[in-house]
C-alpha cells in the first residue's frame, strides 16, 4: 500500500540557470538594437566569446533537465519524439517571428513612407519564390534571425547523443569534437544563402560544441571543477585580464599593435565557426562568476535577480519578444534621433516589456483558469443582522 503513494520527487530548479538565461535575453535587445550606444558595453566587448554562447550553454543545460531524463525514464523512442515535438515548436517560432517582423517592418513603411522592408529583407522583393522557399527551409536566415534555426539542428543530434552513451559513454564526446573540427579542417556547414552560396552565420557543427558541453553537464556525465578552487580562480582571472586588450574596442582603436595581434590570432569567421578561444573565454568566464556568486546563491530570487529569474523562465517567448522589440526601438531610435537620453529611454523601456512578456506568459502557462473557483460568500439570510463588529446576545438574535 504504501509504494502506491509514493510521488516523484522533481528536481529543485537551479536559479542560476534562469538568471543567466534571463541576463542573455536583455544583452540580446541591447545587440540587436542597430546602432545602439549600448551595445558598446555588453561582456561580449571585453573578452572573446559574447551572450551567443552564454544563451547556447545554458540552453544545453535546460535541455539536459528537460528531455535528458525523458530518454533515461522512457527510453530512446519516446526521448527523440519529445526532441522532435520541441523541434516542431520551436521552427514554428522561427516562422512566426519572420513573418511578424516582416509585417512590422510593413506596416512602418505603410504608415510612416519609411523603407524597412526594403532595408531588412530585400530577397523578398527581389526574388519573392526563392525567398520564401529559404524562409521555409531555412537555407534563407535574414540578418539577426539566425538563432532559433542554430538551435533546431543541435537539437537534432541530442538523440544522436543519447543512441552513442549506450554504446560508449565516450562516444558522444568523440562525436561532439569531430564535427567541430570538421568545420575547422573541411568547412562543413549548412547553405545559409541562396544568393551567393554562404553557410549559416551561426554554423551549427561549430556551435553544438558549447551546447554539449553545457549539455553534458546537466546529464552529471561531464565533471565540473569545485567552484572557489583559488588557483583555479587566479587562472580564469589572469585569462580573462589578458584577453581585453584583444577585445575592447577602447584599445584596440588606439592601439594598433593589439589590432594586429587579434586579426594574427582570430580568424575572420571566429563567431560563425566558434574558434576555440571563445569557447576557452565563456568557460573561463562561467567558472570565475559562479565561483564570485557561490557564497550569494540563495539569496539570488531576491530583488533584481528576482526579475532576471522571471524573464529566464520564459526564454523562448522573451527571446522572440526582445527580437521584435529591438526592430521596433530601432525605428524608432531613428525618428527620434539617437540622443544618450533617447537610448536609455528604448533600452530601459525594451527591459520593461520583456519583462512583462514573461509575467504574461508565466501566468497563461499557470493555467488559472484550471484551478478550482473561490467559494462564494454565503449571503445573509432574511432578518438575520449582517456583522458589524458588534455581536449581539444570544437571546436577541433567537428573539429576532
């Protein structure tokens, strides 16, 4: 009797995954914002890697929480059909915000005589069959768009993964490094352009590496060092120190010698193929901020981490939010002009919609309407007295 009342015990939520997650879709608004004054101090300008990688690896680790113990409970057949439904969602996501940016850039030039469409997708007036046909098989990703399709293909190989650990466990990580040097010694990619024949931006065998590591991590099949290791703090420390004067504009427009040691050392496809120093930077990076935060750690769902948490939470419909939101404070950054004031105002203002893009959806995912209704008060009977905060003696309320 008492094995059937036993429950499932769920896995605590870790809210560093979600203020991480929600921390990437603010840099995401301020780097997709054109011209955005911003923009010129988000982590990506001190160091190699940027919000790409940190939105990738924590998508590996929620991936590893979320469909990992479906092909461990279910086997691998129901595990690959829960990939292939998150797969089916998110390129309809892909498809619907598309669609909703070229509608938005439609209705600017429709009521303001402006040429959005034109400047963001012009394959679509130039040649509409052959842009639409790429917008459905993603072999057409316009600029800024190029996130959600990286994701569904690295998706793709997680039941890959999941076959290999049942033959070997080393074989997934065999896996994972041969198709990213692949892309190194033999280009592979995917066709991103039908116009000129260019592969994806965002080159999915590259970026899978990042994935997988995050990934393999939340499966406890890849060991993480113990956070707060002094020497291992100094060295991540030292790393990241050195790698500024490579990477912040402020030096590297003054300093020509630190210009040509960056173009020596990072190719020209650095983002798009993921060289190894951005991988070595993120994972220095990660390692040296949760080391900072350890001793804070429960106190993170507290005040602004409180809202990072929120949007985290609802990462897809916050991440489609704050493309959305970022074409639009572009246009309007243009009509308004670009003022330091003008750009704060659209910046603080995209946080402030994002954010309540999360509340809203946090609340339509609770399903209120699911929950049982509120008794109704019962009203009072005829004659009886309605409380006023004053009880009346027995004797005169049977007298009434």
């Amino acid at each position: 009797m008492n094995g059937l009342h036993k429950t499932a015990t769920k896995r605590p939520r870790d809210e560093r995954l979600d203020v991480f997650r929600g921390l990437t879709m603010l840099i995401i608004f301020v780097a997709h914002l054109p011209e955005n004054s911003w923009n010129a101090f988000i982590p990506a300008r001190f160091g190699f890697s940027s919000g790409a990688e940190l939105f990738v690896f924590c998508s590996g680790i929620a991936s590893a929480l979320a469909f990992g113990s479906v092909f461990v409970r279910r086997g691998l057949l129901l595990g690959t059909a829960r990939i292939a439904y998150r797969i089916w969602q998110v390129y309809w996501a892909q498809l619907g915000l598309v669609l909703a940016l070229i509608g938005l850039a439609a209705l600017l030039d429709r009521g303001f005589g402006l040429s959005e469409l034109t400047e963001q997708f012009p394959p679509l007036l130039s040649d509409p069959e052959r842009a639409l046909l790429g917008l459905v098989t993603l072999t057409w990703q316009p600029d800024y768009l190029d996130i959600l399709p990286m994701y569904l293909v690295i998706l793709a190989l997680v039941p890959v993964m999941m076959a290999l650990r049942r033959i070997h466990a080393a074989l997934p990580f065999l896996l994972a490094g041969l198709l990213y040097a692949l892309v190194w010694t033999e280009g592979l990619n995917l066709p991103g352009n039908p116009w000129n024949g260019a592969g994806w931006f965002l080159n999915p065998f590259a970026w899978q590496l990042v994935f997988f590591i995050g990934f393999f991590i939340g499966m406890k099949w890849l060991p993480v060092p113990r956070l707060g290791d002094p020497g291992l703090m100094l060295a991540t420390a030292g790393f990241l120190i050195l790698s500024v004067p490579l990477s912040f504009w402020g030096i590297l427009e003054h300093w020509p010698a630190a210009q040509a040691l960056r173009d020596l050392i990072v190719p020209a496809a650095e983002k798009s193929n993921l060289h190894i120093l951005r991988v070595l930077h993120f994972l220095a990076l990660a390692y040296l901020v949760l080391s900072l935060i350890e001793p804070w750690r429960q106190q993170l769902d507290r005040g602004a981490g409180h809202l990072l948490i929120l949007i985290g939470r609802q990462s897809l419909a916050t991440f489609l939010a704050s493309v959305v939101l970022a074409r639009l404070a572009g246009t309007a950054a243009d009509m308004l002009g670009r003022s330091e004031s003008v750009v704060a105002l659209l910046n603080l203002t995209g946080f402030a919609l994002i954010l309540a893009v999360a509340v809203a959806v946090g609340w339509f995912k609770s399903a209120p309407w699911a929950k049982p209704a509120p008794k109704p008060e019962t009203p009072p009977q005829e004659n009886e007295p309605v409380a006023t905060g004053l009880a009346l003696p027995t004797r005169v309320r049977e007298a009434s």
